[in-house]
C-alpha cells in the first residue's frame, strides 16, 4: 500500500484576513483526498501562536511533513515571511517563493515590475504614513481616487474617495494597516480575474467577471454580504480573453510567481483598455471564491487543482534541491 503524503495545512495568522484564512483552508482540507493525504492542520491564532505546535527553521527537523500548504491571506503569510520560514526548514511549499510573494504583497514593488516589463498598470502615487497629505493626491488626480494600504488583500482598509474631507479618513483608515499609501486614478468600468498555474511553464484559466452589489468589490461584498455576482467565464471578446490570458502570465513572471496567483483586472469603459490591478500569490480558496471556480471551468475539479499545487510544489523543492551552496 501506497503511503500517504503527510499535508502540513497552515492557516489562520495575524492578518486582517485571518477569518478568510480559516474559511479557505476549511475548504481545502475537506478537497484533500483522505486516500492519499495524511492532513497535518497548524492553526495560528490572531497572536500569533501556533497550534498543536510550529515547524522548526532547521533542515531535517520536521519528519512529519512532507509537503506545506500555506493557507495565510496577507500579512505575515503571503509576504515571503513564512515562506522564508519554510525555506529555512528545507520543507517543499505550495505557492509563491520568498521574492515573488513579497513583491507581490507590495502593491508598490509589483507595479513597478509591471512597468518595468511594459504592462498596463493605473497611475498611481505612493504615500508614507509619517507624511500624509492630501495635496499631492489632488494635484495629481481628480476625485475620486481609490486608497489603499499597500501590503494587504481581501479589500481590508480600501476606500474609493470622492472629496477632500473622505480621502483624508482614506488616508487614515489605510495608514492604520501599513506604513505606506497606494493612491490610485478611479478607473469606471469592468473588474476582470484570471488564475493563473505552474512554475516555469505557467497557465492561465478563462477569466472570469465580478459584479459587485456595492460601489466596488470591498471586503463586506466579498465574503459577507453574498450579494456580488460573478459570470465564469466572462462575457467578452476573443481578443480580450486572450490579451487577459497574456497579460496573466506576464504579470506572473514580471514577480517570479510559482504554483499559483489570481491576477485582478480593470477594463475601463471610455478607453477599452486593460489595466492590471493587482496579483494574490495566495488566492482565496472558499467555496465562493473565484480561483478555484475559473479552473474548473477551464477543465481542472477543484481536487485535481489540489493535487496539482502539490505536484508544483514537490517538482520546485526537487529542482531546487541540484542547485549548489557550497563551493
């Protein structure tokens, strides 16, 4: 008899989205097939503390896992610092390296390596919390703008701002989650997603469109309300699913993303363009969410897509392990 694959779940954490956390990996174990995987569950409390206990940082020091799947939305899981962790231990990991998750956490960084490769991105400035001001945002855009905190997901701390008076508690409610301010040009018109999968040879799914039931697709109409409407695949022209496709993968490799991300769109009604909003190297995985969905309306169940995360994730560990640190 085939012996099991020992599955480390991680989730939980000390972000704002640790609520999320615990709903996707909720859906993930029960996805795990209890015929091949033996499901290790490591809860982290909002403190921060591990249960039943944490993975040590020493190569060899944890027999009992032979594969992580980190489940840890935002901060202090999906921003390289467990997968650090976890690079440490020597232990393989589904999802994004240390590099591409911190770059992609930051909305900052992961811009400007999509310019940097010449994709489409929003205009944008850049706010520190010690120097709020409203100023340079309005000499920059027209109201309204969206804020942002620049290290977080789930649409935690986001506010769309149509006045002096709301983009300054904008500015304070996102200085509160992070010590630097993402501000954007408002873009009215469609919100688009694509996943995307593989380490070298990635893939990207058939998008998928988000109707949202409020002024834009906010925490509360995420994961509350159940009010939002989503359309799999999207309702769009040939050309436009294959550009997004592209501009999917290209994002992907603009951060040096691995295993997986979602990809998040905009296309703006006056102009037709694309922007690239933003990429999650650790998407949600709930059973509303919309990574799992847009695989498996590209042809991969949402088990296959497990299985395949781990295939990813032990092929990377196995290729990493030829590479020399010694002279």
């Amino acid at each position: 008899m085939k012996k099991k694959l020992r599955v480390a779940v991680l989730y939980g954490g000390r972000s704002g989205e640790h609520e999320v956390s615990v709903r996707s990996a909720r859906s993930i174990m029960a996805a795990l097939d209890p015929a091949r995987y033996e499901i290790l569950p490591f809860f982290i409390t909002k403190g921060g503390r591990w249960k039943p206990y944490a993975i040590r940082p020493e190569p060899r020091a944890n027999p009992g896992i032979d594969v992580v799947f980190p489940v840890l939305h935002g901060t202090f899981g999906e921003d390289g610092t467990v997968q650090g962790l976890l690079e440490l231990a020597g232990l393989p990991y589904v999802g994004a390296g240390v590099l591409a998750s911190a770059a992609s956490m930051d909305k900052e960084i992961m811009k400007r390596l999509c310019v940097e490769r010449g994709l489409p991105v929003v205009e944008y400035l850049v706010l520190e919390r010690s120097r709020l001001a409203v100023e340079p945002v309005e000499q920059r855009f027209a109201y309204p703008v969206f804020v942002k905190p620049a290290n977080l997901g789930s649409s935690v701390g986001i506010t769309k701002a149509k006045n002096r008076r709301a983009l300054k508690k904008a500015l304070e409610l996102a200085a509160a989650y992070d010590t630097k301010i993402i501000v954007e040009r408002s873009i009215e018109g469609r919100e688009l997603e694509c996943s995307v999968l593989g380490n070298e040879d990635a893939q990207a799914s058939l998008p998928c469109e988000i109707f949202p039931s409020r002024e834009f697709y906010d925490y509360e109409d995420k994961y509350l309300l159940d009010r939002a409407r989503t359309i799999v695949p999207a309702e769009l022209t040939p050309e436009q699913v294959e550009e997004i496709r592209r501009l999917a993968v290209e994002c992907y490799q603009a951060v040096g993303g691995e295993g997986m991300a979602r990809v998040d769109f905009l296309l703006e009604a006056a102009t037709g363009r694309i922007y690239i909003n933003e990429i999650n190297t650790i998407p949600g995985f709930t059973s509303i969410s919309m990574f799992p969905k847009m695989w498996g309306a590209s042809g991969l169940p949402y088990p296959r897509l497990i299985d395949r995360l781990i295939e990813l994730a032990l092929a990377r560990h196995a290729a990493r392990r030829q590479t020399r640190y010694r002279r």
